[in-house]
C-alpha cells in the first residue's frame, strides 16, 4: 500500500500512523508525542505525560518566586512597623538630654538653667526627684511643652537634681580653697600682728555654707572623713 503524502505529515505533526490501532502507535498533542507500548495504560517511553511536564514546569516557577519572597516578607513586616519605629526615633531625640554648652551655675542644659537668665525666667521647684524643691528657671515654651508631660518633666528634674549637684561640689571646693588660703596669708611672718588676727578671724568666720549644703542634700557625695558638719560639731 503506497504511503500518502499527508499520512506522513501527519504522522509527524500531530496525526498518528495511518490505521493505528491499540497495539502501538504514535499519540499524543500537537509538538509532542508519546510511543506507547504494550505494557498498560499509562506507561510512556518515549516521553513524559503532558500534565506532569505542566506541573513540573509549575513548580519550578513557583520555586523561583518563593525565593525573593522571603526577603520581600521581611521587608513588608518592616513596612508595618515603620510607623512605630518613626515615633520611638522622634521620642528619642525630643527627649530631654544634657547639652554641652553652658555650665556653672546655668547647669549646662538647653532645656533649664540654675540662675534666672534670659530665657530662663520661668520659676520652678523640683517635685519628681529625689531630692525635692530645687530651684530652677525653664522657657516659656518649656512651660507650654514639656512642663505638661510628668514623664519628660520627671527626666528634666533629674538632670537638675544632677547638675545642681555639681554645682554644690563646685562651690565647695571653692569655699574650701578660700578659706585655706585666708589661713595661709595669717602664717606669714611678713605681715604685722593685727593683719595675722584679722585674717585668722576672718578664716574662722567664713562658712562653707555650700559644703553643708551639698552634705544634707547629697550625703553620698561626700566621705564622712570629709565632712564638713561633722568637724564643725566636734569643735563645739
């Protein structure tokens, strides 16, 4: 029997043998056959089953977009909490810190000072700290702000209740130093008698009111061995 020509195009593209029948042939779609064989229902050698090559393909896309997906997830979480993270960073660096700039009596802050000095001008007392009514002087704007929130209000009165005890150290040690050298210019020999009494008298009466005051205040801040009260009370 003489083979037509579209029974072999269509042996190759699509159509099967011409007068196949159950024993053996080539089936299968368009762009892909399968030989079968013999052997039973579902076996294929000479390919793989369309549906399986689907879902192997499906798969292996669906791996290649679960691989970015991880980071993206990370990222997406981060995206949720960003509000958050925006009001921590802005409460961070709104808190009330010390600054570098100032000192002495002003307390080396921007938020209040020790001494009434333009802004400052604003009377206030320690209320949250430890050590209470402690003078300081605020800004208006400090008043309408941070004076209405106890927590920020609570962490200015603690760098005042710190500042202002290094002020009393400060002053101390300066009361300490004048007196000392009160007692040292009465030593001389090259000063009469009545300037030897005066300065003597004068080193006597002088008070380290500032040391007392730091030693009621802040009794931790001063040795016992240093303390002025202490030395005052075994005089008398």
């Amino acid at each position: 029997q003489e083979v037509n020509p579209e029974d072999i195009f269509n042996m190759f593209f699509g159509g099967g043998m011409p007068g196949g029948g159950a024993g053996g042939g080539m089936g299968g779609g368009p762009g892909f056959r399968v030989y079968t064989s013999g052997m039973g229902p579902g076996f294929a050698f000479g390919g793989m089953n369309p549906n399986m090559h689907q879902r192997r393909r499906q798969q292996q896309h669906h791996h290649q977009q679960q691989q970015p997906q991880q980071p993206e997830g990370i990222l997406g979480q981060l995206v949720q909490f960003l509000p958050l993270l925006m009001i921590l960073f802005l409460s961070f660096f709104n808190m009330p810190g010390e600054s570098s700039s100032g000192g002495g009596a002003t307390g080396g802050s921007r938020y209040f000072s020790l001494t009434p000095v333009n802004p400052y001008i604003n009377p206030l007392h320690t209320k949250l700290s430890t050590v209470k009514d402690i003078p300081y002087f605020v800004t208006d704007k400090f008043v309408r702000t941070i004076g209405r929130d106890r927590y920020q209000l609570s962490q200015v009165e603690r760098m005042v209740e710190e500042s202002y005890k290094r002020y009393l150290l400060e002053e101390c040690n300066n009361q300490k130093n004048y007196k000392k050298k009160l007692e040292t210019l009465a030593t001389k020999r090259t000063i009469s008698e009545q300037e030897r009494n005066n300065l003597m008298k004068k080193a006597n009466n002088f008070d380290l009111v500032r040391c007392v005051e730091l030693e009621e205040l802040f009794p931790h801040a001063v040795p016992k061995h240093q303390r002025v009260k202490q030395s005052h009370n075994t005089e008398f």
